[in-house]
C-alpha cells in the first residue's frame, strides 16, 4: 500500500491532505445549492426570474470586498491564514442558514451578501495556506490535489442533491446542509491546520498603512500585473461553461432540420461527462504539467480551449453528431481547466513575496470575480443575436486565444528576465 502511495500521490505535508478533505466536505455543500437556488426561489418562494437573478447577483458584490478584505487578514499575523479561514466559514454558514429562510427578496439579497462575503475571504486564504506548505517542486502538485478534492466534492454534492429533492422535495434542507457543511469545515480547520509561526516571524508589521503600502507594491509588480490580464481572459472563458453554454445547448444547437437543443437529461449528461473528465485527469495532468514552465503549461490550456470552441461552432452548424461533438469539447474543457488551475496558484505563489502572498492570492481570486463579470453577460448578448452570429460567437472565442498566447509569451520574457537578474 506504501510503494503504490509513493507511485501514485505526490509526497505533500500532511496538512495539505487534511484541507483538501476540508474543501471537499465545503464543496458537497455548493453543489447541493449550486443548480437548485434559481429553482427553488423562483418556483417555491415565488419570485421573479429576474429578481432571483439580482439576488443572486449581489453575491458577487460582497466577494469582491471578501477578497480584499481576506487578502490583508491573511497576510496579518493578528488574523492569518488559519483565522480567516474559520470567520470565512463560519459566515459562510450564517449566511446559508439565512438563505434557508428565506420566504422574500430582502432575506435572500442579505444571505446571498453575506455568502459572497464568506466566499471572498475563503480563497486568498485557502490558497495561501497550500502555498506556504509546498516548495517549487510539488505545488502544482498540492494545488492539482486540492483542486481534484473541490470537484470530488462538488460532483457528490451535485449528485445527492438531485436525489434529496427526488424523495423529499424539500428545498431548504439543501441550504441547511450547505450550513452544516461550512460547520465542519469550520472544525476541520480548528482542530487540524497550524498557525503558520515561520511565516508570521517575516511579517513585521500589520497596520493599515503598511497593508496599503502591501497593495501598491503588489500593483506595482508587472508580472503580476500581466498574469492578471490573462487570467481574467481564462475565467472569462470558463464562464461561459456555467452561463453561455447550458443555455446554447437548450435553445440554439441544431441536430435536425426543425429541432433545436438538447434535452436537460442530455445537458445534464454532458455535463457530469465533463465533471468526470476533470476528476480524472487532475492529478496525472498536473504530474505531467510539472515538467513545464507555468507559461507553457497556461499556453497548451489557451490551444485546448481554442479546439474546444471550435468543437462547439461543429457541433451547432453541421447536424451530424451534435452530441458527439458537445462531448468532445466539454472533455476538452475540462483537460484546459485542469492544465490551468494548478499552473496559475503555483506560479502567483512563486512570484508572491512571503509576506504578501495572502495579498497576490486576494489579487488572482478577485480575477476570477471579474471573469465571471464580463463572461456572462458577454454571452448573453451574443445568444440575443441571430443564429449565425451565435455559432460565430465560439469562433471569436477561438481566435481571441491568439491574443491570449501573445501575452503568455510576454509574461514568459518578464519570468525568465526575473530569474536572470536574481
């Protein structure tokens, strides 16, 4: 059992293994809530489709405060890495027990704002830790696992939500469970990960004008500056997996003359196929990127999200195979999304000033927020157009990976010329 352990998982501190089971115990939790929110306030409460939306909407408002906020917490040596993460869980458990009480748009923007809050002060903290407890060599390796631990979690979430609400239909008890969830995360935490001592004995100071004088030496870092350009192009084009996607494939893809869109056992096979994909391949994608430089490694994501895309456009303008094709490019996405995430933690960490890692990570996550800002809405204005200029739309999202590869290049130079002058 030993020699296959050795073969087969990377040598990681131990602590790395026990936030990994905390995340996916925290990701059971989002995915039972994950598809079934919108369905249940719109149908169940009774709001608006459109109200559902704002509501859910100001969820990314507090993120965005969450983040910065936990980006400074997690660098102070009053709070740190392991004292964010526990006020992030346990307001993130307050807010999902709002939420499962909630009866009008009021509650619901309150719970979703003090989610979102949770949320932003979860990930430069969680992401810090698994820095500070990993070298050069292994953490891509330690992110992939962390990674890997978030979608085993989200897929069993996923699936057992689906069978509560079969036998039960009982909607609040998944936003209960959500909470609980967040409890034992919370305890996962307390009871299992360390203060960091070394990193606080380098951190001399954590007044707010030394944290501000933290933030504008971050933003004046250019190979921070340019990774974040790409970075929110790679979350642009992961939101368009979980917003654009699903409803092109209900209402737009053509397999017949007169038919239009997959049904939702079909949507929702795709996409469990791409969930499976991604558990997969997680860690022997990372064992295999590790050889890389991070530039290469967030290049060959660039090159698999261009084929997917273009599999999209096949899949929606030639009637032969629309499934076949669908399943292909998710399996392509899911092999993109999981060459990048490990790739972009591990090289903001190697660039990130002990002191200030926390802060970077702050810095990435909030790139996602502004990914999931533009993505959407960008792919809804392309599926408010005619049929010719929605298939296109996956066409323009190919090409503009050139423009991505470009800057990849460039970030590459400014890597190597960091290197050279240490």
């Amino acid at each position: 059992m030993k020699s296959f352990t050795r073969k087969h998982l990377p040598n990681l501190d131990a602590q790395i293994w026990i936030l990994a089971f905390g995340r996916l115990l925290n990701e059971v939790g989002t995915g039972f809530t994950l598809f079934y929110a919108p369905i249940f306030f719109v149908n169940q409460i009774g709001l608006s489709a459109t109200t559902v939306g704002i509501a859910l909407g100001s969820h990314s408002i507090s993120g965005v405060i969450g983040r910065i906020l936990g980006g400074s917490l997690a660098d102070s040596p009053l709070w740190g890495r392991r004292r964010t993460l526990l006020l992030s869980a346990a307001i993130s458990a307050i807010g999902s027990l709002v939420l499962a009480a909630t009866h009008n748009f009021v509650t619901l923007v309150i719970g979703n704002l003090i989610n979102g809050l949770g949320i932003g002060l979860y990930w430069p903290a969680t992401e810090a830790v698994v820095s500070d407890l990993t070298n050069t060599e292994n953490s891509r390796e330690a992110f992939a696992i962390t990674r890997f631990a978030d979608n085993i979690g989200l897929g069993l979430g996923i699936v057992l939500a689906g069978a509560l609400i079969a036998n039960t239909a009982s909607y609040r008890l998944l936003f209960i469970i959500d909470g609980v969830s967040f409890i034992l995360f919370f305890v996962v935490i307390y009871v299992a990960i360390k203060k960091n001592r070394n990193y606080v004995a380098k951190v001399n100071s954590a007044s707010i004008p030394q944290q501000i004088a933290s933030w504008k030496a971050a933003l004046r870092d250019n190979r921070l500056l340019v990774f974040v350009v790409v970075n929110i192009i790679f979350t642009t084009y992961i939101s368009q997996l979980h917003s654009t996607l699903p409803v092109y494939f209900s209402k737009f893809i053509q397999f017949s003359e007169v038919n239009k869109g997959f049904t939702q056992t079909t949507i929702s096979a795709l996409f469990t196929w791409h969930l499976i994909v991604a558990i997969i391949a997680q860690l022997p994608v990372a064992r295999l990127m590790k050889r890389l430089s991070h530039s290469a490694a967030l290049t060959i994501s660039a090159l698999l999200w261009a084929i997917g895309f273009i599999c999209i456009w096949v899949s929606g303008v030639f009637l032969s195979y629309p499934i076949a094709w669908a399943a292909l490019a998710l399996s392509l996405f899911a092999l993109a999304i999981v060459s990048y995430t490990p790739s972009a933690s591990a090289l903001v960490s190697e660039i990130a000033p002990l002191d200030k890692r926390g802060l970077y990570f702050s810095i990435n996550s909030l790139c996602w927020a502004a990914g999931y800002f533009i993505g959407p809405p960008l792919g809804g204005l392309a599926l408010d157009q005619s049929q010719f200029v929605i298939n296109s739309f996956w066409l323009i999202l190919a090409t503009s990976v050139i423009f991505t590869m470009t800057i990849l290049r460039y970030l590459h130079r400014l890597l190597l010329a960091k290197i050279n002058s240490d």
